[in-house]
C-alpha cells in the first residue's frame, strides 16, 4: 500500500515511517499540508495519509475534498495530548495514533486500510476454472472484461490479475464511474490544468497518468456517458489522454481492466454503449458466477470471515456449526460475497455458545437464514407455487398505467433494499443516474421515499 506521511513531530513520525516500510508500505513524506496536496495532485498518489496532529487537519481534508481527492486520514500526536486528538477526530479524521509508535499499532491501522479482502478464497471448481483462465491471460497486456452480478468479486479479481501480471510492482488505480458525477469523471480519468473551469486552481494528474506503468480499473464502465466512452476509446487506442483545458496530448502505458454488472452487449443494442468501446474492452472475458453457484465457495469464504471478524473485534475465533453450515451453504445470497461477509461478521458479534450457530445467523431485518431458499434445492411443488404466486402478481397489474406499474416497483424494490440506491439500481437493471432522477420525481410529486437504513423520507 501507499503511505503518504505529513508533517514530523520531533522526528516521532520518522520511526513510524520506519516501521511502515517494514510492513511493505510505500512511505512518502511531506513536511506541510500544502505540499501534501501538491503531492497527490501531481499523481503520486496514497492509500493513507497520517498526519501530524500540529496540522491543521480539518483545512487539509477540506483541501483534499475541493480538489476531489478522498483519502482516509489518520491523526499522530504524543500520546497524553488527548484534547488533539479529539480535536483530529472531529476534524475528519478516522482514527489517532499516539506516539511514540507501537509497531503493532502501525501494523494494525496498515492492514485495516489494505484490508485481507483482496484476497481469493476459493474451493468451488466454477470459481477455480475462472481463477486458472484469469492467471493465465494476467501476463498478457490485454484489456479484461469482468463480469457479474454485484458483490461477486468484481474488484478482488481485478486486483489478482495485477498482482499475477508482469505490473506488479508498478500502481494499481481504481476508479468507480457510478460513485463520480458525470461532469467529473472526465477531469478524474484524464486530469485538468490550472484554470480549466471553475474550482480548477492547479494542474491535477489524473487516474491514466497515476496508474502509469500499471494497471487501471474501470469499475462499472456501464455507467459510463457515451460522449466521455469516445474519449476512453481514443485514449486505450492511441495511449494518450489529452488533460481537460491541456494543449498537447500525453502518452500513458497502461493495462486495462473494466467490470460491470450489468450485460453489456443488451447495452450495446439499446445504444446506451459503443460497439467498438466494447470490443475494445472484451479481448478476454472472465464471468463471475454469483456465490449461489459455487457452494464450496461459501463455507470456504465464511470460515475466512468468521477468522477476519473474530480478529477485528478481539474475539475467539469459533467453529460454525453443521446445522449453520447447512443453513449457509442453501441460502439464495442474492448479494453475493458482500452479503455473506456482513452476515458472518454479525454472527461473530452475536454469538455466544461455543459455536458460531443458527441462531447467530441474521439478515438486517433480524429474520433468519432461509435454508430452502436456494432454487437448485427447490421442490416441484414450491415451484409450482412460485408459478401461481407469479400469475397472481402479473394480474394485479391490469388496470394501472405503465408510470405507476414502473413507481410501484422502484419504491418497493428500494424498500426491499433498505432504501441503499446502489443495490435497488443493479437489481432494477438501471442506472443509478437514473434512479436518482425517478425518485426525485416521486418526491417533487409527494411521494413517500425510503431513504438509507430504511427511513422513509415523508414528501411536502
């Protein structure tokens, strides 16, 4: 990982520099806050700052944040200064560190932000043939196409094929084009000069040329403008990026790597992604079965969670009983790994027997696992079923209008989701652009919206 350390406190951070480099950081140094930011801004980025509490910290966040660039920030100072360190904490910063540094300590708080999920755990023999052809194209230069649905691994493998490939040791950058606005991802790929909009006070590298040597990740390209997606298409073409307001083009050497949930030849025919972006991006494709697929898989990956969580939290480290298992192995997880990690995690904390059992096992609303809900282990008869309580459904439509038909089901499926945009988004097949536009429709017009953690936003 990255380590960009501010300010010295009597040469204090200077040992803790040593013990992250130790770790396998990547330490640089900057004395003032400003020169900090002049450091990102010219592409030598970070995974962490920690920052001497002497600065002030709450300007350098706000700095970061007009120039767009968040990154978690951990506070050091002597260790009786409690009153700076609240003041740290208040101003934005994650966590504090008091010093002199423990090595442990270091330890701990680098690998919180490295974090063991980036890691393959695997068993399934689907996931190992992915794997196998993954680690055989990785030394190639050619663009990889990860594919699908959300929470599968998208990113991890990604990280694999870097760590396989013969870029290595040169960056990895990843960037997410739903989380960005669209009138900002074009200045965050390929960077801006001084004055080349409002808000513009000093040139700022963009990810192509941060990633340079390495290996750039698209995160979910479908997302991505058409207008902006001609441009990528230039630059993976001709590696060269023209910055925005730059006179003269510049050369990258990069690898690329773009995923998306969603299917993105459907997206092709309906003209929302170019054909030639697309097979410029789909030399090789590796499609990710979702976790319900890959039975193996899931105990292998709750066994690791259950080790990662008891860790985090100080926790004994307990077995998962047979019945849980069952239980595990038959849910549908229609969140894929992301759903089965909080849920082990929760079960780590709520356990209390010597064995991590079913009654430990949670979804968010509190309901327990449903061991039937898996189709591959459904009956004839609750089919069946299924297909009646389908019928039903389809004929409550009659006598509604399309747009109500269309609200019905995005408020319902964002109820389902506890009002989190993102997941309701991927399980409509929309963006979150859009999303985010038909609920502030609903809202204009009076409607009631849940809103993040289940609340409902009442209208008026």
């Amino acid at each position: 990982m990255r380590l960009l350390i501010v300010g010295t406190l009597n040469g204090q951070l200077t040992t803790a520099t040593k013990m992250a480099m130790e770790k396998g950081a990547k330490v640089t140094h900057a004395e003032r806050g400003d020169q900090a930011v002049e450091i990102l801004r010219s592409g030598r980025g970070a995974d962490l700052l920690m920052v001497d509490v002497g600065i002030d910290i709450g300007r350098l966040i706000s700095q970061l944040e007009s120039e767009r660039i968040y990154l978690p920030v951990v506070a050091c100072g002597t260790g009786t200064d409690a009153k700076a360190a609240v003041t740290a904490i208040q101003a934005g910063a994650k966590e504090y560190i008091p010093l002199p540094p423990d090595a442990d300590l270091i330890a701990a708080v680098l690998a919180a932000v490295a974090d063991d999920s980036h890691q393959m755990i695997f068993q399934d023999p689907k996931m190992a043939a992915t794997i196998t052809l993954a680690e055989q194209v990785s030394k190639s230069e050619a663009s990889i196409l990860i594919t699908g649905e959300s929470g599968t691994g998208k990113e991890v493998m990604a990280r694999h094929v870097h760590r396989k490939s013969n870029r290595a040791e040169k960056p990895f950058i990843s960037v997410n084009c739903a989380a960005i606005p669209e009138n900002l991802l074009e200045s965050e790929l390929f960077g801006h000069e001084k004055g080349a909009f409002t808000g513009a006070v000093a040139r700022r590298i963009g990810k192509f040329e941060e990633a340079d040597g390495g290996t750039l990740l698209l995160d979910e390209i479908s997302e991505m403008d058409v207008r902006l997606q001609a441009k990528l298409l230039r630059a993976i073409q001709e590696r060269e990026i023209d910055r925005v307001g730059g006179k003269s083009p510049v050369k990258v050497n990069i690898r690329i790597i773009a995923t998306s949930n969603r299917d993105l030849q459907d997206e092709v025919r309906k003209g929302g992604f170019r054909e030639d972006l697309f097979y410029r991006l789909n030399v090789v494709n590796l499609d990710l079965p979702p976790l319900r697929e890959r039975p193996a898989d899931i105990l292998a990956l709750a066994d690791h969670f259950v080790r990662k969580y008891a860790a985090v939290n100080a926790l004994p480290v307990k077995p998962i009983s047979l019945e849980t298992r069952r239980h595990l192995a038959k849910h549908r997880w229609s969140g894929n790994v992301r759903e089965l990690e909080n849920t082990i995690h929760r079960a780590v904390l709520l356990s209390v027997g010597p064995e991590i059992d079913v009654e430990a096992i949670r979804l968010p609303d509190g309901s327990r696992l449903d061991a039937t809900a898996n189709p591959a282990h459904a009956t004839q008869g609750v089919a069946a079923q299924a297909a009646a309580t389908a019928n039903a459904v389809s004929q409550s439509f009659v006598g509604q209008t399309v747009a109500q038909v269309e609200q019905d089901l995005i408020l319902n499926t964002l109820g389902h989701c506890l009002g989190n945009r993102t997941h309701a988004a991927n399980i409509l097949g929309i963006s979150i652009r859009t999303l985010r536009n038909k609920l502030k429709q609903y809202t204009d017009e009076g409607v009631d919206v849940p809103q993040p953690g289940g609340d409902v936003r009442m209208a008026g």
